[in-house]
C-alpha cells in the first residue's frame, strides 16, 4: 500500500467513524551479520467500527535488495546470510485487527469477512 492510499483511508475512515488514537512505533526488523539492526516503523490507527474496536496497522520496512551468503570450506564452519538492505525504498504491509472480549487484538482476515 503506498503512502496516498493510506492517507485516504485514514481520511474516510476519520470521516466515517472518528479516530481514537493514532500514533507511530518503531521496531527492531532484523539484525546484519555484524550485529547493525535494522529498523521498520509502524503506523497504527485506533477506531469505533463496524465490528467493535478495530485498529488498523501499516507495517513499513526496508527492501531487501539482495543477500549474501557468508561461509567457509573448513568443517563446521559457520554459514550465514546477510541481507543487504535499500537506504530509500520500503516494503508496506497493511493488517486490520478487531478487539475481542479478553483485550486481545486478532486480526481480521478476509476469509473470516466473506472476502475473497
């Protein structure tokens, strides 16, 4: 989901049903071979809808632009990969979740709506 096509559903979603709470996290996405981390951003919005108090989240992090294989030919050599990651483009995932009972949040999948 690109940025535009967030905004605009923040903004009929504000329009519709009013906004709780909004607000931004950052998080730990992984970690390189020598130990840098790598960080992703959350934009998560709070919400009186349809089916109770739902929240919405878009998930951004960076694009992995290739990996290496990091290795040796002795025995019981360690093999890893690292991934090399872009310093301008990002990766965007967009997840709905509805509160239960308990205090949970579960997400809401499009199967369970009658979406397919």
């Amino acid at each position: 989901m690109n940025s535009r096509k967030w905004e605009n559903l923040i903004f009929t979603i504000e329009e519709k049903f009013g906004i709780k709470k909004k607000h931004n996290e950052q998080f730990e996405f992984a970690e390189k071979h020598d130990g840098e981390k790598v960080m992703g951003h959350k934009e998560i919005v709070e919400f009186e809808g349809p089916l109770g108090l739902m929240r919405l989240e878009k998930v951004s992090r960076p694009r992995v632009i290739s990996k290496k294989v990091l290795s040796s030919r002795r025995i019981g050599g360690k093999v890893a990969v690292d991934f090399v990651y872009s310093d301008t483009e990002e990766v965007s995932r967009f997840n709905i979740y509805k509160k239960e009972q308990g205090g949970e949040w579960e997400e809401v999948r499009p199967e369970t709506m009658g979406i397919e």
